[in-house]
C-alpha cells in the first residue's frame, strides 16, 4: 500500500498539518481514515453567510431595569424606612 503524504491542511477540520504529521492533532484524522484532498461536505453548496464569524447573534440585553423594579425596589425601600422609624 502507498502511503500518502498528508496535505498541508486537514480535509475535515481545516487544522495546518505539519509535513511528517502522523494524524491530525485536533481531529485526528490520518492516513486511514483517509488523507483526502476534500471532505463529505464540500459538495452540499451551503452558503457562505453560514460561515461568516461576524453575523448579529440577536439583540443585546439591555442594561437598563424595567420600570416596576423601580416601583418594586422604591416600595421595598418606603417599607423599610417605615420599619426601622416605627410608623406602622
């Protein structure tokens, strides 16, 4: 059996590959499983946007506290004074 040089880059997870590498240090993928020039997805035509690092995730979460913690946290305070003056 020929034993293949493997590439430069690793066929299923894109890990640079040093010349006399043995398997892949990431995947570990090798001469068995097969050095191949290109992997079982290269044919599925996904698109491009789907590997872009800079997509919107979504909206950030907002930093600012919705109005009935206000009320909330002002009722628990007004309550606490009453309390500690003893105005009940």
């Amino acid at each position: 059996m020929t034993h293949l040089p493997p590439p430069s880059e690793c066929a299923n997870c894109g890990t640079d590959l040093s010349p006399g590498a043995k398997s892949c240090r990431e995947c570990g993928a090798d001469e068995r499983t097969g050095w191949r020039d290109t992997n079982m997805y290269d044919g599925l035509d996904l698109p491009s946007e789907a590997w872009e690092d800079d997509t919107d995730v979504g909206p950030a979460l907002s930093r600012e506290l919705p109005w009935y913690w206000w009320t909330a946290g002002v009722a628990v305070l007004i309550g606490f004074i009453f309390v500690v003056l003893g105005l009940n």
